[in-house]
C-alpha cells in the first residue's frame, strides 16, 4: 500500500548503505530531478567529510549510461582532480531499481 501511495504522489526514495552493507532510506524526494539533487547532495556531502584530494567515485547505471556521464560531469566539474568510475549496475541494483536507476559512491 506503501508503495503504491508513493507512485501515485512520484515520491522517490534516496537511499544509501550502512556500513554493514543494508540499505536505508535517507530521504524521499518528489520526482527524479529532485531525488538526482538530494542524491548529489549527500554525495558532496560525504566527499567532503572525507579527507584530502584524490578523491574516487563511482557512478553504477541501470541501462542509463547518457544520465551517468552527465552525473559523472557534474563531479569532475566540483572535484576536476578526482577519478570517477562508470560501471553498469550489478544485480541488486537492478532487481530493486529497474531501468534508469542510479547510485553513486565516494571513496577516500
């Protein structure tokens, strides 16, 4: 019921991993382009929490490589000296977000 209330409202959820490897939800947004912005927000967010230059990132797509370039120009745009990975989604990704789903990831 849950979730058939969030599609109707487009209520998108924005997750992120524990250290023990779950998923938790760290925030709803309403439709993808404010979800893609809270997104990116965390991931600043945990860049900057990290410490010294020579950050990596890595940006995982589920048949969705045009969005993944443009999420992976936004980061070299804020972090030009920083690595940025583009790989296609792994399983999990995939069974729970479908087609067009992202996740991206900062390491120190």
């Amino acid at each position: 019921m849950k979730g058939l209330l969030a599609k109707i409202l487009g209520l998108l959820p924005v997750l992120t991993l524990s250290k023990d490897g779950t998923a938790q939800p760290v925030a709803k947004a309403r439709g993808f382009p404010a979800a893609r912005r809270k997104m990116m927000a965390l991931l600043f967010q945990s860049a900057e929490e990290g410490s010294g230059n020579g950050r990596r990132f890595g940006v995982a797509h589920c048949d969705a490589a045009e969005l993944a370039e443009s999420i992976a120009r936004e980061i070299r745009q804020r972090y030009p000296e920083s690595d940025v990975m583009i790989v296609e989604c792994g399983p999990a990704l995939g069974a729970h977000g479908g087609p067009g789903a992202v996740a991206v990831a900062v390491l120190p």
